[in-house]
C-alpha cells in the first residue's frame, strides 16, 4: 500500500518534470513570490493573474488552477469565482487554501461562496480553518490554527478530514504536526516535516501551490495532495538539517533548494506515510 | 538609566516569544513578505488584511495595528482609517510608517488624514519624512531621507522629534545614521546599525514591524519603540559581520537569521544607546 | 566596436553608482521585491507607486519610467498610461515589459493602447512576446517564451528585433539564449547568461529594471538596454558557478550578490558581446 503510493508520487514528481504544467495562482500579495518560486522549483510553471478582465482567460491555458484567500479582497473575489468556472468548465483541477476561514465575516462568507459555486478538487488548510469548514466549533488565531484545535487528536482529526471531504466532494488535506488527507474513503496520514516551517511565512501557501503542481500532472488528486504535502514537509526537514541552527533566512532559502533538488527515491526513502 | 531601559526592552523580547502578539498590517506590497518574516523572526505573528470588508474585524482580534503606506493606494487608505480607528476603540497600539511623505500630494494628504482621524502610538520614519510631519522644510528623494535633511544635525534632530512627539501625541522615532526617539518628554539616542541597510529595500518597513511587534507585548511606548529600532540595527551590524562581504542577497537574508537569533543579552551587550 | 561599447557599458555603470537615479516603477506584485533590490544592488534607487492618484507625480521627481504587466490589473492600466505620458512629457526615459503579451485579450490590448499613447524607449521582452508586438504569429507559454518561436534562430530574431525597432521608434531587446538588441540600425548580439535563470521567478523583470537603471544614466538607450540586460546575464553566471549545484533558493540570492558586486572590470572581461 505505503509502496504504491510512493511509487504513484514518485511518478507523479517525475511527470511534473517532463511536461512543466502551467499553474494558474490567484493568490495573496505577501507570499505570492515564494509560490511562483516553489511551483518553478518542483518542476512547474507558475502564472500569476488576478484580473477579472483575463482570469478565466488564463485559467483556460492552464493545467491547474489555485486559488488561496491570503489576502482576500473585493476585486479578486469576483476573479477567483470566474476563474474557478472555468476550470470545471474545462475540468482541470482547482485547489482552495481557505486562509484564515473563520477569522472574519469576509472570509467565512467568501468561502461559502466559493465553495458552492466551484466544484473544488483538494481542500488544503490547517485544522481551524478546515473545523470551520466542517461546520463544527473552530477558534482561530488569524491565519494559524488554534491549540485548542489542534487537541482533539488523530482520531477527530480522521473524522474532520472523512466528514469534509465527503461534504464537498473534494480531497480534504489538514496541514500539522500530522497531515491528515482523505477522499472521504481513503486517507493517509504523513508524519513529516519540522516545526521550523512555521517560523516562515508562506509555508502553508507553498504546500498549496505543491499541491496544485501535483494535481496539474496526475488524475489522482489523493496521491497528488498527498505528493505535494510530502514535498513540502520533507523540505522542511532538509532545510533543518541543513540551515536550521543558522536562523530563519538561511532556513527560508533552503526550503527553495531542497524542492528544487528533490527526487522521487528522496520522497520514498524519507516518507512516513500510511494509509488508514 | 540605561541599564534599566535595556532591562525593559530585553523583557519585552522575552514576552513577545512567550505570548507571540498578533500584529495587524495593512502595508505595501514590495516589502510586505520580509514585513511578515522579521515579525516571525522577532516571536509575533503578522496577519496581513488590507480590504475595507474585513479590516476592522482583524484589527479586532489582534494586539497591534502597523500601517505603512509604502504604496499606497485609494482602496487601502479607507482600510487604514477604519483599521485604525478599531485599534484606537479597542486600546491597541497603532504604528504608523509614512513612507514617502513629501514625495507627492496623495501621501501628504494621506498622512494629515490619517493623522487627523487616528490616535497613533509610534510614528516611525526617515529625517525627510518625520520633518515633513513637523511643519518644517522637507526635501524628499522618494522613499529615502535626503542629504539635505541629514545635515542639521543631533541637536536638530533632538528637537524635531520632541515637537513631532508633542504634535501629534506619540513616540517619533527618527531613523537614520543615530536613531533619535522622543515621546516628548524623554529622548533616547541609538548609535548602532550599519550603512548596508540602506543597499537593502524594506528595512524601514522590517523595522517599523518589529516596532509593531514590541507594541504589542508592552504598554510603555517608548522603550517599545527603542526595542524595535535596537533590534534592526543589531539585526544590520550582525548580517554585516555575516556577510556584509558577500553581497547584498546574502545580508538581506542574514537579517533574518539574526533577528531569530536575537537575545535579550546579545541586544544589552551591543545597545549603543542613552537617554537624554 | 566591442572595445567602445563595453567602454561605454562601463561608464553608464559607474555613473549609476556616483548619481543613483530614481527608478520609477509600476511593476507586478509578484516579482516587486527582487525588482527593488536588484534596483538597489546595481546602485539605483528604486520607487514603486501606482495610484492614478500620484503616479505621475512620481515620475516627475525620477529619472526613468519601468512599466511592468506582470500582474496586470485595470486600476494599474491607467497609472501606467498617466505615468508613461508625464514622462514622455518631462523626457526621461520609458522602459516597457509586456510580460505575457499574446496570453489573453486583456494583455494584448493593453499592450497596443501602452504603445500608441507612450513613447517607449526600451521594450525588453521574451521571444514570444517581441513576435506579438512584431505583428507575427507567436505562440506563448503563459510568461514564458514557447519553444516553437525559439526556432527561427538569429537570423529570423535579428530581423524581428529590427521591424520592433523601427515599428515603435525603440531599443527592441529579446532576451532568451541569445540577447537580440537592436535600435532599428545597430543590433547587439549577447551570449552571457545561464539556463538557470529560468528557474527562478522574476529574472525578466530584474532584468527590465536593470536596463531601466541603465537608461536612467544614459542618454544612449540602446548602450544602456545592453548594459543592463549584459548585467543580469552575467549576474545569473556569477550566482550559477557560486550557488547553481546548492539549489534554486541559494542561485536566487546570489543573483543579488553579484549584480551588487558587478563591477565594469567584471563586465568587460566576461561579456561576449558583438556589434552585427
């Protein structure tokens, strides 16, 4: 099982390399570099457009669409719905980070919206943001999760990820100390990466735009969530090791490096996935 | 006298790291990830909301507020003064960066207007910018502090920052080849930093966010504001010391490195710093 | 003929470092960070405003005008026209990136109505992006050029370059393996540079603001599009053979690294630049 999910990554890594998808992002204007940084470093292309005059435009010639609520406002709102049209029109994946779901009026209203109007492939967020999303009890400190949500522990955080995946249709990827990634039938769960990754900002955004690489170079949006957040943890862990004493600088720089020289034996060799 | 003062600030670096502040930005879009990143790196953590649907509401949730109107435009400015306002209703501290007041008449009405409509706490800026706020003869270069400016002098400068604190009820905080803070009664005088901050974009902005970031953990303003300008410049001097040598992307990373790093004994050790 | 021209390049670069013009941009909110810095590493002075409310405002107090549409927007399309007509006006200098033009209906008109209402001085674009505005069949790759216009080879660039030249009254600058410049008399043929460069975003819109802040000193505009996209080449060898194995993050900033310590020495000893 753990195998041929690793050897689907693995595939999935390597597809991304030989065919370069082209990326479409409306995202946030504080990370947004270090996500067309991190989709050129794992093998893909990243387009940036936000314009309602060209956004489904773009999405159109694209392999993927991301749509990441960072820095919501009123303009992209209308483009983020438009494009997101567009890519179920065209059926190319559409991955949603609902940043800081539930930390405003603005935010939980536009997620509502755009959850019922764009059919969405993976759903990736930390444990508040996706309780939220459940529709249970959430407390969110801005655009991190809470410590009173992260309690509940493997077993609840399975029923969350099961519950909200089923709800819209999409995989649900809860981002942690433990991922937890379900379809609503199967999940994995990955015990990688380094607490360090939350010392940076954007790591979060940059597990998303990995993401949306992975989707926009397989059909199976489970493995391809689960290749993306594995990315991005391991990179994590290699940047420790290799900058982590250094500071927080030195350690940003090396996440760019470690995706940029990552392989599929890396994934495999380093993974501590299972399936449940 | 200084001993006691450093006292505080080391205590206020200690808090930040144990109760990590949410600091609410509403700032400009070239330097606003490194804005996010030296609030990490200091122990806070930076939420960056900028449209008028949700401003007041993050403000709301948060325990400073930073506006900097780096590039500023009409669609923000009605979110600064409703971000600000909120932050003046709930009691929370407002830091307010003019960057490139002088430069053109939407900053300089801008800046009135703000100033008019919003308590500020801490009001951080260049020579030519905080003269510009005083009333008196400004030449700007942009966003940089003209030569002209610089050359008045200590004593000069010790009195514009006590009229400006006088003026508009705040902490100045002058930076520049000495810091000069005055809350218009007390002046602290800071000689540490490094010439290489200026080949690097947004470190006024990073230093405003670590000012924001020490608001956040204290009420006394003043040693607040001396806290965050100390940890900028040690932030300088230690990234020089790193890599000063090897160019300009290696010091700007290495500021980051060193604001993670930085320790209440390493900011006593170094402080050049007095009040007058 | 070289010997002249490097001379030239030479002397443009250290009056940049004695005079550091201010560089006026209205650029994307993706790549804006490195567009500042690298602005600042080649000795400029950088400035990002783009409120219809002040843009022109801005260009009068700097020495060149950038316009980017990396992120195009329709708020930003009337700042850019109202900028590029105030310094068209005052005549300083109008250097044009129309990235990604031929990508969407949006772009392609924004890139006819830019350059029918502005005198531009400089376009610098990729292949792909040069052919749309030649008027020939291109195919494009979101912002990158497509493979199929790279096939023409010199031959066909050179006279692309030419007809670009003279169809706008501009220095024509594509940049791709090799560097096709020309005036609409003279061409420069570039061989610097690094595959490498591809993989990190922004390093077309580094090097548009390089040749901004070359044309910000000069008055020779096809020595100064020279100059500025011969400095990104050569940064981008430089960052390759100190950081290219380490990875993208590393490569990234040694770009900075270089170009800050980019000396007229340097350029003159690795440039292989012609006159056709």
């Amino acid at each position: 099982m753990k195998q041929d999910l690793m050897k689907q990554i693995g595939d999935i890594l390597k597809s991304i390399r030989a065919t370069k998808p082209l990326i479409h992002h409306i995202t946030n204007y504080v990370t947004v570099n270090d996500c067309a940084n991190i989709t050129l470093a794992v093998g893909a292309s990243p387009i940036m457009a936000d314009d309602l005059g060209e956004a489904a435009d773009i999405t159109s010639i694209s392999s993927a669409l991301v749509l990441n609520m960072g820095t919501l406002n009123e303009r992209t709102i209308e483009s983020m719905l438009a494009a997101g049209k567009q890519a179920n029109a065209i059926k190319i994946p559409v991955v949603f980070d609902p940043v800081g779901a539930g930390a405003s009026e603005l935010r939980n209203k536009t997620v509502e919206r755009i959850l019922r109007e764009v059919k969405v492939s993976v759903l990736r967020g930390n444990m508040s943001e996706i309780r939220f999303l459940a529709g249970l009890h959430a407390t969110t400190k801005g655009v991190d999760a809470s410590d009173a949500d992260l309690q509940g522990g493997l077993e609840i955080g399975h029923s969350i990820a099961k519950t909200t995946a089923k709800k819209y249709g999409c995989v649900a990827a809860i981002t942690g100390p433990t991922d937890i990634l379900s379809d609503g039938r199967r999940t994995v769960l990955l015990q990688n990466g380094t607490k360090l990754l939350s010392n940076v900002t954007g790591t979060g955004c940059m597990c998303t735009s990995l993401v949306g690489s992975f989707c926009g170079a397989s059909k199976d949006f489970l493995a391809a969530a689960a290749g993306g957040v594995l990315c991005m943890s391991l990179a994590g862990e290699l940047a420790a090791e290799q900058a982590g004493e250094t500071g927080n600088g030195s350690f940003h720089m090396a996440i760019f490096d470690a995706v940029s020289k990552m392989t599929a034996a890396t994934m495999e060799r380093r993974a501590k996935i299972e399936e449940v």
